[in-house]
C-alpha cells in the first residue's frame, strides 16, 4: 500500500482535567475522500482543531507523508498541506472575490502596489478550474451565501493543500451548489489530494465518500470501506445503539385548514403565492437557495417590511404585520440560523427558554422567578434538552440541544402552526430522530407544521405534502405519495 | 474553571466547544477579579496611610464616587443593549442649569413657594429624561448608530447649557436645594444616600423585573429578541431615556454641591462613567454585564484617586494611572477567559 498522507494515533486531548478525546485515530491515504464521523460530543471538533494546530495534544502522534510531526499554530499545519474550510464564513463584504481568496498574499510589485490584474487572474482560473461559475471580480457582498461558501472552499483549496479538511461544507449550500462542491472534489482526488470530510447529512457521506473513521465518546470505534458498510451500521456505529428509523412519522393529516394563505407577497421579489396546511399535517416549502421560502416565513411571522396578500388562520383573515401578532395568531417560528435569530448566546438555558412567554412568568413587570424555573423545566424535560442546568450558558450546549431549546421557547407559548426552516441543520443524528419525533407528536395532536428543507430525504420522509418554490413563487404541489428527488428538483430547477 | 467543565461534561456537551465554556466564566470570575482588586488596594492604601480608613474619608471617597457612579449606572443599562451614551456629561450641566434656575435665591424669592426645590427637581429630571428620549428615539426609531446620535447630542446639549445660560453660572442657590448636594440623613451625606438607592433600584429592574430581561435578549442578540416578540425598539428607547434621567440626578448631586450650577460642569464625565462600566465587567458587545460590577468598578476609579491624592500625587499623573487601570481591567478579564 501506498504512504498515507497523514496517519494519526492515540490522540488524547483533555480540557481541565476532562477528556475530550481518548484515543483519536485515522489515516487519510491520497486521492481519497474519508468521512469523520460521530455525534455532537465525539470529539472530531477536538481532533480536528489538533490536526489544524489550534489545540496542543495531550498524547499521541502525528504523521505527515511518514514522518513524525506536532503543529504549534494553524499557519504551520497549512505549510504543511493541510488546510480547512470553516464553518462559520468570514469573507470581506466589500472586497472583490479574488481579494478575499488571496487576502495577506496579494501579488504585488514595486512600493507593494498589489498587481490587481494578475490577482484576478489567478482567482479566476482557480475558480474556472472547479467550475463554480463565479466572477473573480465580483464583489462579495453582491454574492449568495451559496456563492460565499463556494468562495470560501476556493480560498481552501487555492493553497494547493495536500489535505483539505471540509466541516459541514454543505450546510449553507443547495442541491446544485452542493452538486458543485462534490464535482470539485473528485477533482482534488483524480489529482491525488486526501479529503477529510464532516458531515451529518449520511446521503451525502455515502454518495462522495470511500471510507469512513467513526468516534464516539472521545474515542476511536472503527473504519472501513465505504462500501463494505450500510447506513443503518453506520448509524449504529454514531450512536452506540440500533436507530430503527431514521424518521419518526406518526401523523394522520385531517381536513380543515389550519393556516392558508392567499396572493402572498413577501420580500426578494415573492409573489402570488398560495398554499395551505391542514390540521394535523406536515407541510413541506421545498425549493433551491433563493427561491423565497424563508421570505415567506419572514412574511407569515410579520418580519417582512413587503406585507401583500391574506393569511388566513383558522377561518379567520388575520394581519400579521409584527411577531407578537403572529404569536398571539399561534404561530411560532424557528428560524433558519439559529445562532443568528433563535438563541440569545449571552443567556442561560432558562432566560432562552423563556424568552417569548416572559409575561406569562411575571405579574406586571415583576418576574415570578419560580414561575420561571418550572417552565424552563417542563420543557428542558419534555423535549428531553441534555444540560447540566437550566442555568447553564446556551453556548456550551451541543447543536441538537441548542435547536431543542430554540423548539422548547416557542412550545410555552403554545402554538398551534409550527414553522420550522431547516429544523436539523447542524444537529447529529440522534438529536435529528427526536426533531423528528417532536413534529410528529405535534401534528398528532392537533398542530400543523410548515417545513422548509433543503435535504430531499427529509422532505420525502417527514412531509404529507410539498410545495415547491421556484424564483419566489409556487412552481407545483406534490402528494405524498408523488414525492420523490426527482420530482422535487425537476420542480424546483 | 474544573468544576463547570465537569457539570457540562455528563450532557455530552462541553468536548465540542471547549472555547465557550469560558465564556460562561468569564463575568464571575471577572468580577470577583475587581471585587479583590479594589479590596487589595484598600489593604495598600490603608497600610501606608493612616487617614486613608477614617470616617471622614470613606465618606469623602464615597460622596466623590456617587457622581460616576450614578452616571456609571445608567450607562450600564445603554452598553447592556450594544449601546453607548457619550452625551451624559453635557446632560450633567444641562440639567444643572436648567433646574437650578428654579432654585436660585431671587426666582425663589419671587414665587416664594416653599415647594420650589421639588419642582427644580421635577425640572432637572424632565431634561435629563426628555434628552434620553431624543438619543433613544434616534437610536432606537431612526437607527442611528448610538456613538453618533449621543455624539451628536453631546454637542448639542453642551450648547443649549451656553443659550439658556447665556455662559453664565446660574449663582445663589437656595438651601433647600443645595441639601442634595450638601446635606446628609443620620450622618450619612444625600449625594451617597442617592447612589445607593440608585443602585438597589437598578439592579432590582435589571435583575428582578421583565424589562430586565428584556434589555439582556436585546443586547445579546437583538434579532432573536425580535423574533420572539420583544418589543426592541421601545426597549433601546428606554434605556438612553433611564441614563439621560440618571445623568440629571447626577447634574444635580453636583449642582447642589458647588451651590450654583456652572455651564462647563460635567465635561468628560462620559469617560469616566464608560471606564467604570468597563472596569466593571460589562461587556460592550452588549447582553453580559451587572450593576454590582459598575459600582465595584466606580469604587475602584474612586478610590485610587483618592489614594493617588493621599500619597500627594499630581492629578496630570492620576489620569495616566486611570487609563492604564481601563486597559489593565480589560486584558485581565481577556486573560482570564483564554485560560484553559
């Protein structure tokens, strides 16, 4: 067999006295695509972030095309071929595209004038090479935020890394992006680079990857082919115990319209839109990065400033024009990015909890804080939200328990419609079950939930019905038992 | 720092995010990082001088603090939001003259009311409120950055405390009046007496009411505060309203103190009033921060100024020490949070 790019064993990583990694190990060969996998808490953050040079570890050692290495600083790890594409995205809005790809290694000539033509140049052939479609000389603040992530891969890879490590490339990303991306990496792999790929979307794990490393609990658990495992094993192997379903579905649509809505407009140029839920179903918005499904929410919870068209809930035309009235209209809304508009980060599990039903937990403006601890309480076990205490700082939970917390706010005030905008994005696979479970006993008692998805597993697993958007209005409906990718994305393309 | 990690650790979280888990630490080590502080330099300044624990100077130390103090409160309240109020020291003067004019010996003499230092002070606190309002409208209802719009009003009320004084001191206070400067209840000075009510009441609102809450969700993340329902825009316009109205009792403590209120008082006030909410903890990114840490960090300003008197340092010397103290807060708190 061929040298491995990188060969890691016996990684051990402890914060203050608390492992977070036991026993780290993978060996990522050339041209390959090797999924990291593990629930929140299995410590790939922890290894991944020694492999970058950000944390020292405790124990263990690292090879680098066969010799023994330690990274002091992230800069080093990318002098030796090893480079990332971050999560979270930190472009410079008002610098073009190949300013921001090559930021601190402008070409320059003489008295450090930046050659500005060469600059773009360069970007544009990188791009051109990927086939992203992006001109280098666009600004980035006119882009998508698909676009951005796209750039933000070509930064990553126009270091020319051996090693190209890809955390949740695909969470801002649609399906066409997201097709991008996978085509740009088999290109990195036909040319020999290893990736390192996170991800909690398994379709996509077993579409691009060929080997998989499982952790769980801070610990290595096993490796293989990606094609000598099936994903039920593979689920097993995240979770430490057999997950049956993957979906939780247990609802019965009824009849009567719980919300409809009628020649909607809402900002981003969307209009003349109509559709309704039932009582008791699950609906799903599907549609492509920028065909106005959040707009719509924005509309529907009174967050828009473009406020055409009639909502009717209930049999009853109702204006919603802020989100107080849409809550007292029993709507609640779950907003796309949670860390944005769902969680107030500086607060504890309890002020969050409460946030949106604060006068129910005071007389007047004097706060019942008791009032206050047994509804944080109800919900932190209702929606079974894993924290030491509901006085515990929301930033230190995991993503699945923090969207869980984002659901149990709008639980105590009581809604009837339930809005949810990518409800599982960034939240690993036992937390994503429980979502499930918690729409599903929504709807079986009497709610209706809204859906906006982007991963078509989910809309084809949870959804009694789909509605798809294309270029901000409705381009068709599907049953349920119509659904299916194709027809999905033959819609919404 | 063990402790919380291990609470987080049975949940399964706390492995993912080792970064954040001092962030939650921060604040309370943090500010029993300047409770010692302040207790250490009390044991120093106390060991190499005599007076320095005395009666008569801890009042002093006390009665020269309630001023920043008060004002450091308010703006506590503004930087809780992401805010900023660099109008208070102009507030401080405006409202000095304004409701000192329905003081003076000769108005009162005139109206010979006995109620006139009461109506003075409704006066002063309407100014200092009405001016507030028009930061907080600006903030809150045109989305005015609150460095510009408090910049703005900064010069703004500095210059209606010249018209309406025509640049002058308004002179001759009457007695009733200069009590709330002057006067003292069983021995204990009004200036101090108000600074501690100040302080009960601001931290009982932030701590024990809905409003309070409601500036911690607006500061720490105001979009998720609008979704869920708050009313953001009335909650900004609140809090640059509570400071203009702290900065017009502070206006007045000083007012009452020089026994006639001069057109150039308060200027820079705004500076000190910030360092103390620094000192003190509060972050300026908004959502993290406690009274009690205000108050710590106006003690501290105020007793090393009076150690750095004691010691018979110059004042030009003092300021430098001040600014270093700021950014030597700050750093410490850095230092703290990036341990792991």
């Amino acid at each position: 067999m061929e040298q491995p790019l990188l060969e890691a064993t016996g990684f051990r990583k402890s914060f203050g006295g608390v492992p977070a990694l036991r026993d780290g190990r993978f060996v990522l060969r050339p041209g390959s695509v090797h999924a990291l996998c593990g629930g929140n808490g299995a410590g790939k953050s922890t290894f991944l972030k020694i492999l970058m040079g950000i944390h020292h570890r405790d124990a263990g050692t690292l090879m680098r095309d066969g010799k023994p290495m330690t990274f002091e600083n992230p800069s080093q790890a990318l002098a030796n071929g090893i480079s990332i594409i971050e999560q979270e995205l930190s472009p410079v809005p008002a610098m073009t595209v190949a300013e921001n790809i090559y930021l601190g290694r402008e070409p320059v000539g003489l008295f450090g004038r930046v050659r500005f033509g060469e600059l773009n140049h360069m970007a544009q052939e990188l791009l051109d090479g990927f086939h992203f479609g992006i001109r280098a000389d666009s600004l980035m603040m006119d882009l998508t935020v698909a676009q951005v992530q796209l750039v933000e891969i070509a930064k990553a890879l126009s270091y020319d890394a051996e090693i190209i490590i890809m955390d949740e490339p695909t969470s801002a990303l649609g399906e066409a992006e997201a097709d991008q991306l996978f085509a740009a990496i088999k290109t990195l792999t036909a040319r020999g680079k290893g990736v390192i790929y996170v991800s909690h979307r398994l379709s996509e794990i077993f579409s691009i990857c060929d080997s998989y490393t499982v952790f769980r609990d801070g610990a290595f658990v096993e490796t293989g082919a990606m094609d000598t495992i099936d994903k039920d094993r593979l689920i097993h192997l995240v979770v430490g115990r057999p997950l049956t379903e993957e979906f939780v579905k247990e609802n019965e649509p009824g009849r009567e319209e719980m919300l409809s809505v009628r020649d909607l407009s809402a900002a981003h140029g969307v209009r003349d839109v109509n559709f309704a839920v039932r009582r008791g179903e699950i609906l799903a918005l599907y549609g492509l990065m920028g065909s106005g499904r959040t707009e719509i929410f924005d509309r529907l919870f009174g967050l828009s400033d473009t406020a055409g068209g009639e909502i009717v809930i209930e049999g009853t035309a109702t204006r919603i024009d802020t989100p107080n009235q849409a809550i007292a209209a029993g709507l609640a809304y779950v907003t796309e990015d949670r860390k944005h508009s769902g969680l107030v980060l500086t607060g504890d599990v309890r002020d969050n909890l409460c946030l949106a039903t604060l006068d129910r937990v005071s007389s007047g403006q004097l706060m019942r804080v008791g009032a206050e601890r047994d509804a944080a309480q109800r919900m932190i076990e209702t929606l079974n939200i894993k924290t030491a205490s509901d006085k515990l700082s929301v930033s230190n939970l995991s993503g699945g328990n923090q969207q869980k917390v984002v659901l149990g706010k709008w639980f105590l005030t009581e809604p009837r419609i339930l809005l949810l905008d990518e409800p599982t994005r960034g939240v690993d696979v036992g937390a994503k079950r429980e979502i499930y479970r918690v729409m599903s006993d929504f709807t079986r008692a009497g709610g209706a939930v809204i859906m906006i998805s982007s991963e078509t597993d989910e809309v084809l697993g949870m959804a009694d019905r789909a509605v798809v958007m294309r270029d901000g209005r409705v381009a068709g409906e599907l049953q349920r038992a119509e659904l299916s990718a194709e027809r999905l994305l033959h819609l919404a393309a | 720092m063990e402790k919380q990690i291990e609470a987080a650790t049975p949940a399964g979280t706390g492995t993912e995010q080792p970064r954040s888990i001092t962030t939650r630490i921060g604040p309370l080590a943090q500010r029993y990082g300047i409770l010692i502080a302040l207790i250490l330099l009390c044991v120093v300044l106390a060991a190499v001088n005599d007076n320095f624990l005395s009666q008569r100077n801890i009042i002093n130390v006390l009665r020269q603090t309630s001023i920043n103090g008060i004002l450091a409160i308010g703006m506590t309240f503004v930087i809780l939001t992401r805010g900023i109020d660099l109008s208070v020291g102009s507030v401080v003067a405006l409202v000095g003259v304004v409701s000192a004019s329905f003081a003076t010996t000769s108005t009162a003499g005139v109206i010979g009311s006995p109620y006139m230092p009461l109506i003075a002070v409704m006066m002063g606190l309407a100014t200092g409120t009405a001016v507030g309002a028009v930061s907080g409208t600006m903030v809150a209802r045109f989305s005015v950055p609150a460095f510009v719009a408090t910049l703005g009003m900064l010069s703004a009320a500095r210059g209606l405390t010249l018209i309406y004084s025509g640049g002058r001191p308004v002179p001759a206070l009457t007695d009733g009046y200069r009590w709330i400067g002057t006067g003292d209840v069983a021995g204990i000075p009004v200036p101090i007496i108000l600074f501690g009510l100040v302080f009960l009441l601001a931290h009982f609102v932030l701590t024990q009411t809905r409003f309070g809450r409601h500036v911690y969700a607006v500061g720490g993340n105001p979009h998720a505060a609008k979704v869920s329902g708050l009313p953001v825009r009335r909650i900004r316009f609140a809090v640059y309203a509570i400071s203009g109205a702290l900065a017009g009792v502070a206006g007045m403590i000083l007012a009452g103190r020089t026994g006639s209120a001069l057109p150039q008082a308060g200027v820079a006030y705004e500076l000190d009033a910030i360092a103390a909410v620094v000192i003190g903890g509060t972050s300026l990114a908004g959502g993290i921060g406690r009274v009690s840490g205000t108050v710590i960090g106006a003690l501290l300003i105020g007793v090393m100024n009076n150690g750095l008197d004691l010691m018979g340092v110059e004042s030009y010397y003092q300021q430098v020490i001040k600014g270093g103290l700021i950014v030597a807060a700050v750093l410490l708190d850095r230092s703290r949070k990036s341990e792991d």
